[in-house]
DNA sequence: CAGGGATAGTGAACCTTTTCACAAGACTGG
DNA sequence: CCAGTCTTGTGAAAAGGTTCACTATCCCTG
C-alpha cells in the first residue's frame, strides 16, 4: 500500500464538492476529463487520486456521480454532520455563524463561546453565546462539538486553543495570525486571508502568476 | 536563473509576517533556525527560499530583521498601499470591511459594492456601499482599487466577477465557492473554509495528518 | 456476436520541491 | 591576529508529486 501524498486528500474535498454541483444538476455519469475540467485539474490527477482509496468508476464509462460521491464522503469522513464551536463572536466570528456554505455541506454550529460579558446570555444567528470559561460544561450537553473555529482577538488565540485542548477537542480551524502551540495530536487548519492577498500582490507587482490553482 | 517555485513566493508572505512580529518586538537580528521554528518551517528551506531573489544574510550571523523585512516587502510588492474594493456586503463583506489585519498589513478598502438597492447609500464601516454597475465610474476617482474582494452570493459570482474584469481589474480573492472562468491574464486566490474543515474531518475520522503546516 | 470507440486503472518516466551536508565568510575573545 | 564558533549560501542527493502512455474493460451498433 501507497502513502497517500495529503495533497490529493485536499482534492478529494474539492472533486467532492464538484460532485455535489453535479449531483445537484441531475447529472448521473462524468467522466475523469469532464471532471477535471471543472475543477481545473489533470484527469490522469484525478484517477490516480481515486486509485489510492478504490477503484470507483467503470472502464469505457466513466463514474457515477451519485456512487462515487457516495464513496467519497466515506473516504472524507464527511458522511455525517459535524459539530463546531466558535471561539469569539466579533464581526468575523457572527459572520461564520451566519455562513449559509457551512450548513450546506454538514457543518453546524453548536455552540459559540466569547470572553465579552456584554455579549454572553445574548443570542447571536439564532445561538446563545456562552462564557469560554465554560467550555468543559457546554461540551458535556447538546452544545457539544466536534471541531473549533477559533476568531478571537490574536492576544487570546494561545490561551483559548489551550483551553479547547483541554476540553478534549481535537481539531481547530484558525482565523487568528497566530501560531498556535499545541500538542502533536491536534489538528490545526490556520486560515490568513492576508497570505493570500500576497500572493495576488506578487503577481500583480511581477506579472508572474503565483496563485493557487485549487482552493485551499 | 532558476525558475522561482510559486510556493516559495507564498511562504515569503509568511516570513515577512513573522519577521514583522520581531520587528515590533524590537527584535533586530534572527537566525534562519529561529525564524524556522517560528514559522514551522525547516531553516534550510527557508535560506532556499530567500536565495531565489537575493542574499539578503551575513554568515556567521543571521539575518537583520529590518533590512530583510524590507527586500522581501520590495520582491513581494508589499512596500505600498494596496486598495480593495469590495463585493458584496453580506455578513461575511461586513466582516472583511471591518477586518483589521487588511488595516494593519497595508490592505484598505476604497470601494465597496452591493446588489440590494436598499444598503446602497448607506456606510458600513466608514464606507459608502455604491452600486455594482456603477464600478466604472467609482473606479475613475477616489474609490479606485487594485484588488477586488469577491464576497457576492454564488450565483451573482461570475457575472459581478466579468463586470470587475471589465472594469480594467485583474486581481480577484475569491470568497464564493464557484470556479471563476476568467481571462488567462486575471489572478484569482479561491479562498473556500469549507475545504480545510474537510481536511480536519479527514484528520479526525483517519487520525493522520492532512492539514498544512503553512497558513494559505 | 464482433468490431469500434470510449474511459478507468496503473506502472514508469518525468519533473518539482525539500532536505542534507559542507564550504565560505563573519564575529568573538584572548 | 589566530583559533574557535556560528550561520549563511548552495550544489547534490533524496523525497515527493505529476503526467504520460498503455492495457484492461465496458458499452453500443450493426
């Protein structure tokens, strides 16, 4: 058995999610071509993609959008809702609440923590925000999670990803600047709009295009 | 000359990050070891990286943080203000307007573009939202940008994305999850959350690493 | 049921990127 | 001014990832 290069488990989600549309249109078969060029990759890329989980599709027709999306989400683990928990409820945090993307694709909020006071008890997107002190006690009830999304101010985001470990979450996508240190068995996504915008500035300024062909 | 890697030019954005953080810090020498450790990169990769433009160091001594800040700002462009304009004031467009890490790393908003005739006029964030098929004449005077901020709802994507095209544009951060099909000579970043919360998913439901060291 | 056309699966070649390892140069202390 | 220590810059090796090119398989048509 191969080691599967972590690049082509990123693509997955992308030709998972290029599946959907599909899906959602109607459509029954696609071929390795077709999908490729909707996502702007290599057909042979994705074939061989695919090869390190199974084998998916049917020689001489293609996939069956409905059988291959299928198995994907099994391969992503994405065959379930996820939870998430919000950490800071500032302009980022309530606009991440409201994030129709998320709930399409089976991510949820279940709970939303903030250091603010003012703010806790109040009820933001339709959730009730709580004490980040709290965290251990919210985790045990309906407002548990299974992934942080952590969008507190950068002075708080060491502490608070700390705290989320301790509460026993394991996994955490990071909007802060910071690099969080944190045991090897966590899961950090960091998350920097501002990267991205150098890119861009790069190859406005050189001419030369440094983008991504694949969203990250 | 060697060919530059795109993924160099992206982690330079992170060096001069990290490297602006030592300078507020008054932190006036590093060594590529330490600014490794604090980028989560390996030191020889990153004297890699800085040799494709330049030798920027002293051997024997390290790097001075101010003088290195400043040659990547000149290779990356990042030594000016860059202007964005910004489409699409929904949650998420509210939140970017107000985001401060644009502020702080020389990202302003000049500009900013709705459909609903009822928030055109009115100020978000100290700025007047205008009209998206006004972007030619905002573009003329003091609303002009460099950048344009894609943060449309999904089916208005890539109408409103050919308009700023149009409108002599050719750099796009892209917030909506639709392809963009654009001009080979426009940059486009396709920034989409819901693709890293599936590389933690496939994190969490595997229990091997996917996530990427570097922030994108 | 045979032939033609299409497309997945895959080993191998190719290309890119990362890491290693060491020479070159710079500073320090005596 | 010399020896020792440190750290950059860089060719070469190693690792990793992508693309090619071909085979195996399936469907359709006549």
């Amino acid at each position: 058995m191969h080691k599967i290069p972590n690049i082509a488990v990123i693509r997955l989600a992308l030709y998972a999610k290029h599946l959907e549309m599909l899906h959602n249109d109607g459509v029954e078969l696609v071929s390795s071509v077709k999908l490729a060029k909707m996502c702007g990759a290599n057909p042979a890329q994705i074939r061989k993609d695919l090869a390190y989980f199974g084998q998916f599709g049917v020689r001489g027709v293609g996939y069956y959008v409905k059988d291959l999306l299928g198995a994907l989400k099994e391969v992503m683990g994405t065959n379930r809702t996820w939870r998430l928990g919000l950490f800071g409820v500032g302009n980022l945090g309530k606009a991440l609440l409201g994030f129709e993307q998320f709930a399409q694709r089976g991510f949820v909020f279940t709970a939303a923590f903030d250091k603010d006071l003012d703010l806790v008890g109040t009820t933001v997107a339709g959730m009730e925000i709580s004490q980040s002190e709290d965290i251990k006690e919210v985790i045990k009830g309906p407002g548990c999670f299974d992934i942080a999304v952590l969008a507190t101010r950068a002075d708080r985001a060491q502490d608070c990803s700390l705290r989320i470990v301790e509460a026993g979450v394991h996994a955490i996508l990071n909007f802060t600047p910071v690099r969080l240190v944190l045991p090897d068995n966590v899961f950090v996504e960091n998350v920097d709009f501002t990267v991205r915008l150098h890119a861009l500035c790069y190859s406005l300024t050189t001419g030369s295009d440094v983008t991504q062909r694949h969203p990250r």
